[in-house]
C-alpha cells in the first residue's frame, strides 16, 4: 500500500479526528499513488493514523477510517466498510424520524458530517442520488451503489450519479451523469417534504434536484405565511412558496434567473393546486434588478436564499459586499410590522461575518431591526464535531417595525 507520512508536529488535527490533510502537513509520500487511491497515513516515525482518499491539491487525503482492521483492498474500501457506513448513516437519520409518511426525501449522506468526506447521497423516495466530490469517492460509486441497495432492499429503485460537475476534472476520471443501478425509465419523482409536494428532477435540476437543506426553514416560514404577501427570491423550484401557499399566504410571488427553474415552480404549483385557486407570480429575473424595482411595503414577508456567492476565500470581500447590498434592498422594501428570511450557504462566510454582513445592511436603511432567530441546515446535514467548517448554512429571521 501506498504510504503518506506527516510532518513531526503536524499530526495534532489528526489525531482530533479532523478529516482533512493539506499537502503542508505532508513529509514525504512512500510509492506513486493514483488520484483516489486509499493511502495509509503515517506519523513521521512510522505510526499508523489513518486511511484515506489521495488526491492532488490542497487537501492532499481525505480521512475515511482511523482504525487500522479497516484496511483497503487493491487501493480501495471493500463493500463492507460502504455498507457499514451506509447503515450506520441511516439509522441516524431514523433517529432523527426520517422518512415519515409525510416526508419521503432527505439527505443520506453529507460528507464529513457522516464521516464520508467527498460523498453526498440525496434520498428522492425510491431514488438515491449520489454525488462524488473527491476522486476517491468518484472512482467508489460503484461499490457506493451496491451497499446502498443491500442496506435498502426493496426501498429503492434507482441509484444515479450526479458527479459531473463536482469531481475534480483534473483527475483524469472518466466522468459523465449517469444511473448506477436499477430502473431507469423517468428522471423525475413527485416527492413530499412535510406534506408540500415537490416534483425533483436529479438530471436536469442544480445539485442532485432539490434542497433538502432548507427543509426546517420551509416550514417555518409555512408557520409565519397565513395570510401575508410573500415575495421568494432566488426561489429555485418554489420550495418556500409551496410551503407559504399551502399555510394560506395570501399571494406569494416566486423570482429566479432560471427559466428552468421558473418553469419548475410552476409546475409544483400545479401539482399542489390543480384547481389554481391560489395568487401566486412566477417571475424569471435576476433578484436584485427585481427588488430595486418594487415598491416599499408590498410585501409583508421577504425571503432571500441565493447561491453561494463566495466558493473560496479569495472570493469573500465581493460576497460580503453581495449579501449587504441584497440584504439592504429586501430589509428597506419589506412592509413595516414585517419578516425577512435571510440566508448564506456559502462555507466560506461564517456565521459572524453574515450577521455583520446584515448589520450592515439594516444600519444603511435606517430601520429598527430585530433578530427573532438564527437559522440552519436541518439534522440530516450533521456536522462532524471535528471539523466546524460543516455547518455552512446560517440564516437569520429578521423583524422589520
Ligand atoms: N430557495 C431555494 C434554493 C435557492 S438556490 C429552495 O428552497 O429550493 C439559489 C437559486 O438562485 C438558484 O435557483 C439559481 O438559479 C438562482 N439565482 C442565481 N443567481 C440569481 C440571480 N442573480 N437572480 C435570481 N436568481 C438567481
């Protein structure tokens, strides 16, 4: 087996379980091994660490398994090492009263969170999206797929891959969306989160389909809805217009840039009210031009979720500078006595340098502001105690007098 060997000193995070090794705290590398390739770790006197992921770049190996009985087989976990981390992933979402009668989507998998860093599974009822962030976890998903149908039997019927655009090109893997396993006859499954149905498409849609990261967001804002005019910025498919509509909102309006996804909002309106008795907009326009353009109090409740603005450091000053403007825009239009959902997904902005991003805002307009809560990604996105960086959703629910 191929060996990495770790500076004198640099073990400590190591051996805090942190999952990730940056080429820094790299000595020296024993053999040639390939991108993805499972590696032992090694102190600099020879002390067995870990296993994990090789890859060329800043993270040099992603920790799979601290325990030395979990050894690779020709450069690769055996299936016994998926299917026992699949287990283990599901009853924790059991635990937590996953999936219920009236929610049949969740997050599986949520990389470092279940200990798997690299590799996220989306759970569409009986689809399981997969999606490899890591060379390692790219060249596993066969094998992924295999201990995903022994851990689910008959509750499931599809595994697809939806590793295009998030394993490293530069790799060399020969990498194109494609099903696993299973049947493979529609790319589209009508789902229900708390009730609100949803139809997902994991091969057209962002991501692997859907959201499920704003699952408990929704449906506070399905709480605070009833009888408000809602404007849903960056709506996506409409997940918080679904849910405001079905908590009696008096009219919710949808905006996004996407045409697709405008298109998909539509549809899961539809779905949800075949009889159209509901008032609700679908505007296909980028978010800020929208909201310079309203007038001030229309809506009673703002929702603003956008993409992540800042992908890495370097990006973070221009991101700040995004969410302040966005923010000052949807905190100085919101009716008075009103509600502003705010969020960041980008794991770059922690949770201080948001709310700072916010205040901000609320001080260029001027207006009393009030943080009712502060807001995150729901159980089924775990964070690893270990490695803080994977809480990446924050959120604040404001009040605007
Ligand atoms: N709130 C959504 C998820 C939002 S993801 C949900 O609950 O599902 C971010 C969305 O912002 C994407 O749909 C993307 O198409 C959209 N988007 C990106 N840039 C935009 C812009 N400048 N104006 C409006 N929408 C934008």
């Amino acid at each position: 087996m191929n060996r990495v060997f770790i500076r004198k000193g640099r073990d400590e995070s190591i051996k805090r379980f942190h999952p990730w090794i940056f080429s820094g705290a790299v000595e020296r590398i024993e053999g040639t091994p390939f991108e993805g390739e499972v590696v032992e770790v090694l102190s600099f006197d020879g002390n067995f660490l870990a296993y994990g992921h090789f890859q060329k770049g800043s993270i040099t190996v992603r920790i799979l398994s601290y325990c030395k009985d979990d050894a690779p087989v020709n450069g690769a976990m055996p299936l016994m090492f998926w299917q026992d981390r699949l287990y283990k992933a599901k009853m924790m979402r059991n635990a937590i009263g996953l999936p219920t009668s009236r929610t049949d989507c969740y997050r599986l998998v949520h990389g470092e969170g279940d200990s798997l860093p690299g590799l996220i599974i989306d759970i569409y009822s009986k689809t399981a999206v997969v999606q490899a962030h890591s060379a390692g976890m790219f060249l596993s998903l066969e094998r992924i797929a295999e201990a995903l149908t022994l851990c689910y039997g008959d509750e499931l019927q599809t595994v697809y891959d939806k590793s295009e655009g998030t394993a490293p090109y530069k790799a060399g893997l020969n990498l194109g969306n494609k099903y696993l396993w299973g049947a493979t006859l529609q790319d589209e499954n009508i789902v229900q989160e708390n009730g609100n149905k949803f139809s997902v498409n994991w091969k057209e849609g962002q991501k692997t389909g859907f959201f499920l990261d704003q699952r408990d967001n929704r449906a506070l804002v399905g709480e605070y809805a009833t009888g408000k005019n809602v404007l849903n910025m960056f709506c996506y498919t409409g997940g918080f217009s679904i849910y405001a509509l079905n908590n009696g909102a008096k009219s919710v309006v949808s905006v996004d840039s996407s045409a697709k996804a405008i298109e998909m909002v539509d549809k899961n309106v539809l779905i949800n009210f075949p009889a159209g008795n509901v008032e609700h907009t679908s505007v296909c326009a980028d978010a800020l031009d929208y909201i310079k353009e309203i007038p001030k109090g229309k809506f009673d409740m703002i929702i603003v979720d956008p993409p992540a603005f800042a992908k890495h450091r370097g990006a973070l000053d221009n991101a700040l500078r995004a969410y302040r403007r966005l923010n000052a825009h949807a905190i100085e239009k919101v009716a008075s006595g009103g509600l502003v959902f705010t969020y960041s997904c980008s794991q770059v902005v922690d949770k201080q340098a948001f709310a700072l991003a916010v205040f901000s805002a609320a001080a260029q307009t001027g207006r009393k502001v009030k943080i009712l809560r502060r807001l995150t990604q729901p159980a089924d996105h775990p964070v690893n105690i270990y490695h803080p960086e994977g809480e990446y959703l924050k959120g604040l629910l404001l009040y605007v007098e």
